[in-house]
C-alpha cells in the first residue's frame, strides 16, 4: 500500500513540474502592411510661383519625409508634360498620378465642376472654409468619384475674387449700363449683360492700351494677376466686393490611392487637411493681396466698399446669373449653392 501511494505521489510530482515548465503562447501582434515604394507623377498647368503648386510641392515634400521615403514625386509644372485642357483626362485615365487643377476648366466634361466659379456665394477665404467643411467638399468628391479621380484638398490661390476695376465709379448694377465692360467666361458676361453693360472679348494682353484709349471703361479682374498688365496705371476705381472667389483642388487617381496602406492614406489626409495645405496657402494669398492693394493705392486707385445695402442689390442680381447652372446641375448644384448661403455670416 504504501508503494502504490509513493508511485501515486511520485506521478503527482511529475505531472506539476510539466505543468510548470509549459510556456504559455502569445499570440503574434497582426503585422501592418507594409507601404510599396511608389514613384507618383504630378503635373499642373501652373507656373512654379503659382500658390496652387507651391503648395502641392510642400505637401509631396512632406508626403515623402513622413513616409520615410517609400513615396516619392516626380514634379511637372507650367505645362511641362500635359497641356491644361488634358490635365484632368491624365488624372482620371492614370496617365499622371496627382495634380492641383482648377475644375472650372472642365465643365464640358460635368456641368457641376464649375460650381465654385458661380458669382457671389462665397464673401471671403474664411467663407468659402466654412462651406467647403459645410459638405461642399462631399459634394465635389462624389462628382469626381465616377472619373476615377480623389479629391483630397483646397487651395485658394488669390485672397480677393473678381472685382469691376474702372475709371468710373461703380456702386449699383445700373452704374454699368451702356459701359464697355471687357469680361471673360461665362458668369462675367452674364452678370455684366444683366447690369446693362456691354461685354468686350478681348486678350489680356490687349486691355491695358483699351483703358489707356478709352475703347473699355473697364474689366473683370482679380488684384493680384491684374498687377501683371499694370492695370493700376489706366483704372481709378475697384468695387472692392468678391463676385467669384478662386479655388484650386489637389487629386489624385484613385486606382493609386486604393494602393496605399491605411497608414500611408492617413499621412495624405493630414497633409492636405484645411489646417496643412488649405491655410498656409490661404495666408500667403491674403498677404499677396494685401500687398497689391498696396500699389493700387499708391498708383491713386480707389477702392469702394459697398455699403450693406448695395451688397444686398448685388447679391439679388449675381444669384440670377446661376439658372443656367442650376438647370445643369439640378439637387446637387442647388445642395452646393445651399451650403453657401447656411455658411455666409
């Protein structure tokens, strides 16, 4: 008997040991995948000093160094490998792989990429902020999604939108009637003919000796490029009121965005984010301005601020040159301009 306990007691010993020396198995961490090392093209129709691609070349700097250079930029502005009207084909079709493009130069492609470029719904840079994190950045990702093409950011490239810059005082719509008013694109002529002034085509390069001649009373401009034809030496007045604010968008194809790990998508959405590449380029834009306003000034133009009223008038007018485009682009262009007005302060 006590042989068999000892045997018993023995067998008990050894089975704890066992026990105790198993080691128990972690299961493994799940290993993130790994980002490909990817060359991207960008390309722009921009020139280099132009804010839109200063800011898409810091942004594909700062791309590369977070990503510890597994992605990587081939850079190409001012038309160097694509020509503007081809721009946004490139992107879509894969033939370039990312761009800062301006919409509105494809609206025969979709009616509803010439949404920003419509008069009177943005009052500044922090307005148009405000509509674009409102859902108009929603709304233009899903115009672009069916083309193959992400969006991932804004630029705003200029602080001050068009404006009349005359030799003759404008405060209402009805100080335009009978003017020579030289314009470009659509929402310029539209709402010149419906202030009752006469809308002159011609080159820009042409328009400094039409006000020198007195064959314009004056034009469409924005303060900045405007600067380049030294229109502040044949104007005397600027209607400082921003009928059509610019804007600029950074994409890329998406058959190149779903390649990116989880991680690599959340560097781009950073780095493009309103607060990294909208803001920095927006500050710079109102310095530009800033500094314009200051050789207008200085040149002996005059600015004229519309009073609320006037504003108002404007406003009730600008909407009109819209129809058209809302005809074209129905509930989602209604949606855009909506965005707009819940925005405006």
């Amino acid at each position: 008997m006590k042989k068999v306990l000892a045997l018993i007691l023995a067998l008990a010993m050894i089975l704890a040991m066992t026990a105790c020396g198993e080691k128990k198995t972690e299961p493994e961490p799940e290993k993130k995948p790994e980002q490909e090392a990817m060359k991207l093209t960008v390309a722009t129709n921009f020139a280099e000093d132009y804010i839109s691609w200063q800011s898409m070349v810091k942004a594909t700097e700062q791309i590369t160094e977070r990503t510890g250079g597994k992605i990587t930029f081939e850079l190409y502005p001012a038309e160097q490998l694509v020509k503007t009207a081809e721009i946004f084909e490139a992107v879509s079709t894969g033939l370039i792989d990312m761009a800062p493009l301006l919409l509105e130069n494809y609206v025969g492609t979709d009616p509803f990429f010439g949404a920003a470029g419509n008069f009177g719904i943005y009052d500044d840079i922090d307005h148009q902020i405000r509509a674009w994190e409102g859902g108009q950045k929603d709304l233009l990702a899903e115009a672009l999604e069916p083309y193959g093409i992400k969006l991932l950011g804004l630029t705003i490239p200029y602080a001050s939108g068009t404006q009349y810059m005359t030799t003759f005082e404008v405060h209402k719509p009805e100080d335009l009637k009978g003017k020579n008013i030289r314009v470009f694109g659509s929402a310029n002529t539209i709402m010149t003919d419906l202030c009752g002034g006469n809308c002159i085509n011609m080159s820009s390069s042409e328009y400094y000796l039409a006000l020198q001649t007195g064959a314009i009373d004056g034009l469409t401009g924005n303060l900045v490029p405007s600067l380049n034809r030294s229109v502040q030496e044949v104007i005397d007045y600027i209607y400082d009121m921003n009928f059509s604010m610019s804007e600029d968008y950074a994409v890329i194809n998406s058959a190149v965005w779903d390649k990116f790990t989880d991680e690599t998508k959340a560097i781009f959405e950073d780095v493009f984010s309103i607060e990294n590449y909208t803001k920095p380029g927006a500050e710079q834009a109102e310095k530009n301005n800033e500094d314009a306003r200051k050789i207008y000034e200085a040149a002996g133009v005059t600015f004229i601020e519309p009073t609320a009223e006037e504003k108002q008038i404007w406003l009730d007018l600008v909407a009109k040159t819209r129809e058209e485009w809302l005809g074209k682009t129905g509930e989602k262009g209604a949606a855009f301009i909506k965005i707009s007005e819940d925005t405006r302060e």
